[in-house]
C-alpha cells in the first residue's frame, strides 16, 4: 500500500530520515515506533503528503504522492493526530462530517455514515452536538477517528493519537481500536512510543533509531531475535509486563 523508496529529510540542515526504505502492506496494521526524535512522525507525515522528501521516493497504491498529487490521495487516508485535532467551534458532527460537505455530500448519505461510525467508535449519540471543550480526551480521540474513517479511507495513519490520554481510557481506546481495525480490513499506520501498544494493535513492528530501521517483524522477533543491543534495551526500557508469552502475530 505504502512504499518509501530511498527517502531522505533534513529538519534545519538535521538530517532526521536517512535512506529509508519500506513497505507496508495492505490490509494490516504497522507500528512505527523508536525514541523520540527517531523520525516516526516524519515518515507519517511523508506518507501523506504534508511533507516532501529531499531524496526518493514516496508511493501509495502505486501513485507517487507529490506537490500535485498529495491533495487527490489525501481523499484516500484518513489521519488522526493525538487529541483528536478537531476545530473548536464546530461540533463533534460539524468535525465528522467537514470534508464530506465540502465535497457536497447528500444530507441523507452524511447521517446514515455518521451513525454507523458512531457506532464502530462507540462514541454515545448526544455527544454528536457537543463542542470539543465539552468532550472527553476519549471521546475527542473516537471523533477524530470518525472524521478519518468518514470518506471510507483506504488507510488508515494515527499519528500518537492515544499520548495524552490516562491509562484507564487509553487501555479501553486500545481495546475498540484493535476491534475497529478488525472489522474495517484497512491498512493502518500507527505512530507510537509504547511498545505494548505495538504489540497489542499491529501485526507488524518498525524499530526506528536516528532515522533509520533497526530491526522490523512482529513482536515476537524483536523479543526472540532481536537485530541488535538496542533492540533489546529499548524494549527492557519500557518495563512492560513480560512480552515473551506474547504471540507473534
């Protein structure tokens, strides 16, 4: 779905992507994870356009994303960022349904989409009309979600969008999360610094370290087999409960 083809970045004459290579694929869940500062969020930010490499190549479905044709295939992704993003003088549904009227979406086409991703985020119906200052952290998160999901989006990128959150509605975010990514079959791009996160809603996990991959696989290779010292020193960083018994999804 996504391929970076020798795809370099320099941030203030900071080189922060360093011949990048990767591919993710369609229909499943990735993890770009590393210490912050590692170019996570930059490569998100390359996959849909927002930035332009100073080397390579950026691809989605086939089509290089460029100045003239990042606008088109935005149309295609859906990007949620932490808290939501969302504009404070719209309501949640003004924010849901932002895009979809300016492209002239029916009215009718609108609601009935409206409803059905209220219902995949589990987000409670009266909280449709409230503003974001009268939403919760989670449900400011499920909102963003919907407005990502309301074009029927190929992809999915989530820029740390569970950060700011405290444990125990991050925890029940992860566990609708992962059930949404279930039944939608769309390919998903997370940006994150929890490990356990990682592990928890993608199949597959890219370690990044100063702009560069350090190792990629499923949980358990980076357990099992990690590429180097500081595979496992991050991981042992976190102080997760033990991901040994994981499976390797």
């Amino acid at each position: 779905m996504f391929q970076l083809s020798g795809v370099s970045k320099d941030y203030a004459g900071r080189r922060v992507i360093e011949g990048l290579d990767l591919e993710i694929r369609g229909g499943a869940t990735t993890a770009l994870i590393g210490p912050s500062g590692c170019g996570k969020s930059t490569i998100l930010r390359l996959l849909i356009g927002l930035l332009r490499p100073d080397a390579g190549r950026v691809l989605f479905a086939g089509r290089e994303v460029t100045a003239a044709s990042a606008p088109a295939l935005r149309r295609r992704m859906g990007y949620v960022i932490q808290d939501g993003g969302l504009l404070p003088h719209l309501t949640a549904r003004g924010n849901v349904t932002l895009m979809a009227r300016y492209l002239d979406t029916p009215e009718a086409r609108m609601a009935g989409r409206v409803r059905e991703l209220a219902e995949l985020a589990r987000l409670p119906e009266d909280a449709l009309d409230r503003y974001p200052s009268q939403l919760s952290g989670g449900q400011r998160q499920r909102v963003g979600l919907m407005r990502a999901l309301m074009l029927d989006p190929d992809a999915l990128l989530l820029d740390e969008p569970m950060g700011a959150l405290d444990p125990l509605v991050r925890a029940e975010l992860q566990e609708d999360l992962r059930a949404a990514f279930a039944r939608l079959d769309k390919t998903v791009v997370l940006v994150t610094h929890d490990i356990g996160e990682a592990a928890y809603l993608a199949q597959t996990i890219v370690l990044l370290r100063d702009g560069r991959i350090i190792q990629q696989g499923t949980i358990g290779d980076l357990v099992t087999r990690p590429a180097d010292a500081f595979v496992s020193r991050f991981l042992r960083a976190h102080r997760s409960p033990d991901l040994s018994g994981m499976p390797a999804t």
